[in-house]
C-alpha cells in the first residue's frame, strides 16, 4: 500500500471521527462551537478584505489627491504664464514706448547720447510697468532695432557683456512670429553670468501702422522661482517636477533623488506614453507616480510620492481596526454564550413536554416562552389541545357511526305502519279480488327482504329504487292511488352504489308532512344524475312548502315520527351521509311556501361495492 493511500485512509478516519463527535454534542455546544468557528472566519476574512480594501482604497485616495494638486500646479501654472503673456503685450499698449522703438536716429555724435537716455527711459518704463509687477521676474529685456548697440534691461543678475540676443536658437523663430508670443521651455540664462536655468516669454514687436520689425522683448523667470508655484518649502517625501516639451526638468529646490528623476523621465519619454496613474521605483524606494499634461509649455507634471510614506496612516487604522475586531470577536463570545442557554433551556422544556405527548398525555401545556420560541411554544399548546379534542371526536364519531350502521342495519318495521297496512289489504280483499291482495302481498314481502337481508351498508342504487318503488306501491294503496310518483334515473346512474334507506325517509316525509288532506294532485318526482363529478339525488314533491328556518330544523335535529316505516329520519340520514364521505356531502333543502319542496342529496360517485370512481369513470 502506498504512502498516498495511507495518508488518505488517515484523513478519512479524521474526518469520521469529527462528525462522529460533532454528532454526539448537545445542541447548547454546538451553538457555542458554531459561534466560535464564525468569529474566527469572521476574523481572518475581515484581515484579508479589509486588508486588501485599505490597499486599494488607500491607493485610490492617493492617486485622486496627487491628481487633485497636478490640476492645481497646471492651473498656477497657467494664470502664471497667462500673466506674464499680459505683461509681455505692454510695448504694443504704451504709446511713448511705441514712439521710442520707432523713433530714428542720425549717425553723429549727438544720436550716441540721445540713444542711451532713450533705452535708460525705456528700461525705466519697462521697471515701472513689467518687472515691477511680479515679484518672480528675474529679467526683462527690450532689444530695439533702431538702437541694436543698447538694448533695455532691467535685470536681478549681473550681465554678460558678450552677449548677444540674435545668436538664440530661439530668435529667429520668434522674430518670424509677427507678435505671436511663445514661451520658451527651461533653458540656461545666456543674458546673466549666474548661467542659471530659466523659463522664458519672448514675442516680436511690430509696427501697427505698417508691420515692421520694431525689436524684441523677453521676460525671463528663474527656474527656481518658477517651482515656487507648487513647493512651499515644506520637507515631505513628495517630488514633483515639470518637464517641458524638451523634457528639461523644473524641480523642487533641494529634491531628492533628482538624477535619478532625470534618468527615469529621460527612459519614459524615449518609449511610448505611459499611464497617468502607476508605481515606479527610484533608486531603492517605491513611489506613487501621477503624470498631467500641461499645455501652456507643451510638458508635463510628474508627482512622486513614497508608497511607505503614503500608506502609513492608513497601516495604523489597519492596525487599530484589527484589535478592534478582536475585542468584538470576545464580547461575541460572550453574547453567544449567553444566547446558547436562553435558546436551548425553553427547547430542552420543550422536549419534555414532547415526551410527555409522546406517552398519551395530550392534556399537557408548556410554559409561555419569548420571540420565535413563543410561537413554537404557542403551536405546540394548539396542537396538543387539538389533538385532544380530535381524539375525543373521533371517539364520539365512531361511536355514532356504529349507532347509525346499528340502527340502519337493525331497522325494524313499525307495529302501527305494519297493522295500517294489514287493515287496508283486508278491506280490498274484501271489497275486491285476490289479485290486489297479491300484488300488495309481494310489495310487502320486497320491503321486509330488503331490510331483512344483511347485503351491507352500500348496495346498488337500482336496488334502493327498486325498495321505494315497493314502498310507493303499498302507499298509493293505503290512500287509493292519492300520490303520483315519477322517478328518472338512467342505466348508468343505476348502477353506482348508495347506502341502503336514504330514499324512503325523504319520500316518507314529503308524504305525511308535504300536502294538505284535501290534495288530490300530489306529486313525488325522483331525479338521479351525475354533476360535478358527484352522483346528485332530488327529491321534489308540488306540497305546501316550509320556511326556510324549517328547513334548517330539519338538518339539525332527529324530529321522526314513529309511525312511518322505520326510525331513520331526514337528519340520520344527513348525518350518514357525512360520517361515510366527508363533511362536504351530505342533503341540501329548498322549499318555497305554497309551492315545493325539493331535497338535494349529494354523494361521491361509487360502485356497488363501495370503491369510488375517478374524474375518468375508472374505479380508484
């Protein structure tokens, strides 16, 4: 056997074990149990969802606020330059200025010095109106062309007198422009001896009138001056730069990692575009990098933030959140250790009281319990009281029934119906030939054999018709042919089943009770058909009718007179009925006063044997 097998083997056994245990454990342990596996899962799934949603949601906020301030250096940056472009539109706004540039000088002696208090006026105005303005203008320069050998400078550096703006790469660009401004990326300032890294506005200036070249004016921003848009010279562990369209970088004074900065944008814009929000590593440290386009200079604004920096708040809310819900998990603990015993101790009385329903006590009754249980507490109070009473009428419904088959069974003919009728075959012997008294002789023989005979309680329909035609005949004889019977049953119907005696005490009842003395035209008819899958009885007889409350009566309570045929009456018979079918068979009674009286039986469909017979006509 190999070693695979035999570790499964082990692993199974493991597993049998701890459902053989589980198995055994009270249901107080289990819920306790059940309590302490759901806080630990609760516990190691709260660390790594809300661990990996720190993560990410960390990382979001990050991104969004890096994002959020890149707009705002974008818009410094604009209404910065927008300013300066302003500023640089001033010799075209001021007309002494205007007249200077295109005054004209002759050659003499007398020109030289006209020419430097001109460009000293015009740096003067230029101080007045242009450096003056903003406090992080390094430089302004006004080269006119009708004075090439003194341009106007106003300047926070020491010049260099070799000098000479029309050797710019740039110049000739922006002489071309015609009065377009353009600004200059980050570039070194040949104009000064610091050499510094500026930025730079510089546009041509041409004449209104006719579109001459008038000269050159530039306005010069140190670099440094220029990040003092975005850094305030707090110490934090963010780095952000601005690269032109050159990819020359205009960077927090003092940053860090700067050479390393360089290399990496240098790498970047030499492949293609990266995305706008990403990770990069510098050196030996992560950071948050977000990169916004800046269109005023054609660059870009790249942020840098340190990833151990950026998340280490939200690393002590992790921390705080997880002791947290360590102190939850204990008070849970507790609560569930509570909640076990209030749970199980009106379940174990519970279990009692089953016990004692189980050994025949159905009288029993738990105690009034609180919440769900008091539902299961109530339900079970109904049930058990329920169960009593539907004992009891059972009891008492078998023992009717046993009175009923006993008394339907055991029907005795009537001394009076029996001398009456005797008395009357007399008189038409006598009156008459023998043939009456035979015929009346073999009726009354029928009668006695149908109640005689222990066939059963169900029997065919064709019999039980049979029984009251006989029944009918001895009657009409008694009272010299008074009532006229009709009955309308086809061959089908009269072979379902029926249980014995529930026509004769209806047909009995119409006659002693349903006409007046003096009626001569008393009619009994007997309807037989199939209706709603039911086998549907009606009696109807053209008598005096009764109310409705009559009627009522009648179904309530035995009221037979004991001079009919036998002791069953219209309620025994209702009664029957129920207790063989169900409370939704039994007799109906309509009856309107002067008019009828009709008497509807309704029966499931059964054959002479008792089965009953399905929606299709095919015995169940």
């Amino acid at each position: 056997m190999s070693m695979i097998e035999n570790t499964f083997k082990l692993k199974h056994k493991a597993v049998e074990k701890i459902v053989k245990y589980s198995n055994q454990m009270s249901l107080r342990t289990k819920i306790r149990q059940g309590y302490i596996v759901m806080i630990i899962l609760f516990f190691f799934i709260f660390v790594l969802v809300v661990g990996l949603e720190i993560r990410n949601y960390s990382g979001k906020i990050i991104y969004s606020t890096m994002e959020n301030q890149n707009q705002q250096i974008e818009k410094s940056i604009d209404y910065f330059i927008d300013d300066i472009i302003k500023l640089s539109e001033y010799p075209y706004v001021d007309s002494e200025v205007t007249a200077l540039l295109e005054k004209s000088y002759q050659g003499d002696g007398e020109s030289i010095v006209v020419k430097i208090n001109d460009t000293a006026k015009l740096a003067h105005l230029l101080y007045k109106h242009v450096f003056y303005m903003n406090k992080r203008i390094d430089s302004v320069w006004l080269l006119a062309e009708n004075n090439m050998e003194n341009p106007a400078i106003v300047t926070r550096q020491n010049l260099n007198n070799h000098y000479n703006m029309k050797e710019e790469d740039w110049y000739n660009r922006v002489y071309s422009g015609n009065g377009t401004p353009f600004i200059l990326g980050v570039h070194e300032d040949s104009g000064s001896t610091s050499n510094e890294k500026i930025v730079s506005v510089a546009r041509s200036i041409v004449s209104p009138t006719d579109g001459s070249f008038l000269g050159m004016f530039v306005i010069n921003i140190k670099a440094n001056d220029f990040a003092a848009l975005w850094y305030n010279g707090q110490a934090d562990d963010r780095i952000i730069a601005v690269a032109d369209k050159e990819n020359h970088l205009i960077m927090n004074p003092n940053a860090a990692k700067e050479d390393d900065l360089e290399t990496y944008i240098q790498s970047v814009n030499a492949k293609m575009p990266v995305k706008k929000r990403q990770t990069v590593k510098l050196g030996n440290e992560k950071y948050y990098l977000v990169i916004t386009q800046l269109e005023c200079i054609e660059g870009k604004i790249y942020q840098f933030y340190a990833t151990k920096s950026a998340t280490k708040g939200f690393g002590i809310l992790y921390f705080v959140l997880l002791i947290g819900t360590l102190l939850i998990g204990a008070v849970f603990y507790l609560i569930s250790y509570r909640i076990s015993d209030k749970i199980t101790k009106p379940l174990y009385q519970l279990v009692d009281s089953m016990r004692e329903v189980s050994g025949g006590n159905f009288q029993i009754q738990t105690d009034k319990l609180n919440g769900e249980l008091q539902i299961l507490s109530t339900t079970f109070n109904k049930m058990t009281k329920r169960i009593d009473i539907m004992f009891w009428e059972l009891t008492e419904k078998e023992k009717q029934k046993r009175d009923m088959e006993l008394l339907a069974l055991q029907a005795q003919i009537n001394p009076h119906f029996l001398y009456n009728t005797l008395n009357s075959i007399q008189c038409v012997a006598e009156m008459q030939g023998a043939e009456n008294v035979s015929n009346m002789l073999d009726a009354m023989i029928s009668i006695l054999h149908y109640t005689a005979e222990s066939a059963g309680e169900i029997v065919a329909m064709e019999k039980e018709l049979t029984f009251i035609q006989n029944y009918i005949k001895i009657i009409n004889f008694r009272y010299f042919d008074r009532f006229s019977f009709l009955v309308q049953a086809d061959d089908k119907v009269r072979n379902y089943g029926t249980l014995r005696f529930i026509l004769q005490p209806i047909v009995e009842n119409a006659i002693f009770h349903g006409f007046e003395a003096d009626d001569l035209n008393a009619l009994i008819e007997i309807k037989i058909v199939e209706k709603d899958q039911n086998l549907v009885i009606e009696i109807t007889d053209n008598g005096r009718g009764m109310e409705e409350a009559k009627c009522a009566e009648i179904l309530q309570h035995d009221s037979t007179e004991r001079r009919g045929l036998n002791r069953i009456g219209i309620y025994n018979v209702n009664q029957r009925i129920k207790l063989y079918f169900g409370e939704s068979y039994g007799i109906h009674i309509i009856s309107k006063m002067g008019q009828f009286t009709k008497v509807i039986i309704t029966m499931p469909r059964i054959t002479a044997m008792g089965e009953k017979i399905d929606e299709k006509g095919i015995d169940c």
